[in-house]
C-alpha cells in the first residue's frame, strides 16, 4: 500500500513516530519476506532494497538488450580469446580487514550480509512457525519443542557454511585467545514470541561432538596462510584445560 501511495523510505521518516514504528516493523518484515520480484517501483527503495531493485533492472535491460540485439552476428573463437586475455582493469590493492572490502563490494548489495545473519550461530535463533489453532496447550507446547529441536540440529551443522564464507580471513594476534563462535541453543519462534532452549542432554552426543569438533575446524580455516607466528605452540596456547572436539577440530 505504502509503494502505491509512492511514500518513499524519506518521507516515511517525517512521520510522527507513533505512526513510524509500526509502519518500520512492516517494512523490516516484508524486506526478509519479499514475496517476488515483481514490485511496483520505489517498494525495493522503501524496503531498503537497493540489491533486488538493480538486479530486477539488469533483467530487464538483458529482456530488451537480447530482443535489440538478437541480429548481431556472434563472436568467432578468436574474438572470444582475446576478450578473455585482455588486461583486467585497475585492482585496488589487498587491505588486511576484509571484511572492510567486502563493505566497500557489497554496500548496496545485502546478500552477503543476509547469508552472514544466517550463519550466525551465537545469537538466538529465530522460526516463524505456522500453528494450529484448535490444538491443545499441551499440544502446542509439544509442537514448539519439536520446532526448537529441528531449529537446533540446523544451528549445529552452520559451522561447515562458515568455513567456506570465512575462509583465511583472519589474521590473529599469536598473543590473544583465538575466539570461537559460540553456539546458542535457545529458539524464539513467532508469532507467539516464545523463547524454548533445548538442553544439550536431549541431543545425540555424536552429534553435538561433531558439530563441536567442525566449529573448531571453521574457526581454523579462517586463519589466513599468510598469518604469521601460527605454530604448535599458538595451538597449544589456545587450548582448553580439557581436550574437547572442539579444539581437535581446530588443531
């Protein structure tokens, strides 16, 4: 509605905060639920979704290049070679924190922030569960425990998609405690707003060892190869009192 009514993201912001907040809340909502990409203009703006509104213009502009352009004749081998062999344009030269290049890529692109949030594991997690209203609380309550159960094993294989998007991006000081992400065991499941934690006893011990022992193997391989000072030593230093999966993963 507010798309067509054309009320843009600023002009959202001169309204009295009585009305701002709730209308944010909706906007916060429909930007991680967007239905399709078929939106009238200006909603990916008023969603803060910059992303999805220039990714929605490039098919269109490919529609009506590729309908422009279906008579021109195509490349021969040769052509096609030197465009793959031409010297590549200017490339700014690698800066320690990559997460700050990855800023600078990504500024108005939200995926890879969306895929970070959805490997975060420290937090609590979040399910929006649909429920059956003519059940029972007894029933209910069983349900949400088996909805926070299945919500746990998935925060307990994140670590594997971790060590793919951190890869070698650290390079950690020999002289502080290596940080791992922590596992957070608690689910808060909406629309009712109940937070369940699901004991770590009523988990598979082999499973809850494995997910231990690949969230230390995450945390290595985002040492970078060209880190300094990372010996046995650095190893053992950042060992627990006890021997856990956890640090075996890591070594």
């Amino acid at each position: 509605m507010l798309g067509e009514l054309k009320i843009s993201l600023e002009v959202l912001e001169t309204f009295p905060i009585g009305i701002v907040i709730p209308l944010k809340e909706v906007t916060s909502y429909c930007q991680e639920h967007l239905a399709s990409m078929d939106q009238s203009p200006g909603v990916f703006g008023l969603l803060d979704r910059k992303d999805l509104e220039v990714i929605r213009s490039h098919q269109h502009k490919r529609i009506h290049k590729y309908s422009a352009n279906s008579h021109i004749q195509a490349k021969d081998t040769s052509q096609i070679v030197n465009t793959i062999w031409k010297s590549p344009d200017h490339i700014a030269p690698i800066e320690q924190d990559r997460l700050d290049i990855t800023r600078t890529i990504f500024k108005s692109d939200r995926r890879f922030w969306e895929m970070t949030k959805i490997l975060e594991s420290s937090q609590v997690q979040r399910v929006t569960s649909t429920q059956n209203t003519a059940a029972s609380d007894k029933e209910l309550l069983e349900y949400q425990k088996e909805v926070a159960h299945y919500a746990t094993v998935r925060l307990l294989t994140l670590s594997i998609g971790k060590s793919i998007v951190f890869y070698s991006m650290k390079s950690p000081l020999t002289t502080e405690i290596f940080p791992f992400w922590k596992m957070n065991f608690a689910t808060t499941i909406y629309p009712d707003d109940i937070t369940i934690t699901t004991d770590k006893d009523s988990l598979d011990k082999v499973s809850l060892e494995w997910a231990y022992f690949h969230n230390g193997a995450a945390g290595g391989l985002t040492v970078s190869k060209d880190a300094k000072g990372i010996t046995g030593s650095w190893i053992t230093f950042n060992r627990n009192k006890s021997l856990t999966a956890q640090h075996a993963g890591f070594f």
